[in-house]
C-alpha cells in the first residue's frame, strides 16, 4: 500500500491577498502600527499584513477577508513573536485604526 504524507490544506484561492491589496495597506500604515500606538515597542524583523477579527465576528480559526478593511500592517515581531504577540492582546487598538481610516465600515 502506498502511504503519502498528510497535506496542510491550501488557503482558499479567494481569500488570498493581492499584490494591490498589501500595497494599499503598507502605505496606508507608513510602517508598523504598533510602534505608532506603543512607543515602547521595538520593532523585529520585516513588515507584515496582520488580519483583524471584527469584534464578535470570526470564530476561532476563521481568518478575517483579505481586504484592507481588515489588515494592519505591523513587523514580524508584532504579528507573530513570542507566544502573546502584541496584535493579539491589542485588537481594539487594531480595530480602532481601521475605524480611523474607514469610519463609514465601522
């Protein structure tokens, strides 16, 4: 019998990010957020596209569209370090910023 590896799942085709998309984004935001709302922060590694649950929206494992309604950009450490990155503990910051941006999708 012929075994083959298990296989992550490939992310949906549609809620893939465009090149335009994180574009918009990254100039929208000039750099990591974090740093503009914490200035204790020190920012690591290269800049990133953090998607933002709405609140109450978004089960767990469900990840938020790829749009710039709902993306942030913030450097790796900010997004991913550590075991309680900084975008998970500061959502309401997050969303507080997108609402800044597009008041009318708050």
């Amino acid at each position: 019998m012929k075994r083959t590896p298990l296989r992550r799942h490939a992310p949906r085709v549609d809620n893939r990010v465009t090149p335009g998309e994180a574009l918009a984004v990254f100039t929208r935001d000039g750099g990591c957020i974090a740093l503009l709302y914490d200035p204790s922060h020190a920012c690591l590694g290269r800049l990133t596209l953090a998607h933002v649950p709405e609140l109450g929206k978004n089960g767990l494992g469900m990840k938020p569209p790829s749009d710039r309604y709902h993306m942030v950009s913030e450097c790796y450490g900010a997004n991913s370090g550590g075991t309680r990155p900084w975008s998970e503990m500061h959502r309401d910051i997050e969303r507080a910023h997108l609402a800044k941006h597009y008041p009318d999708r708050a």
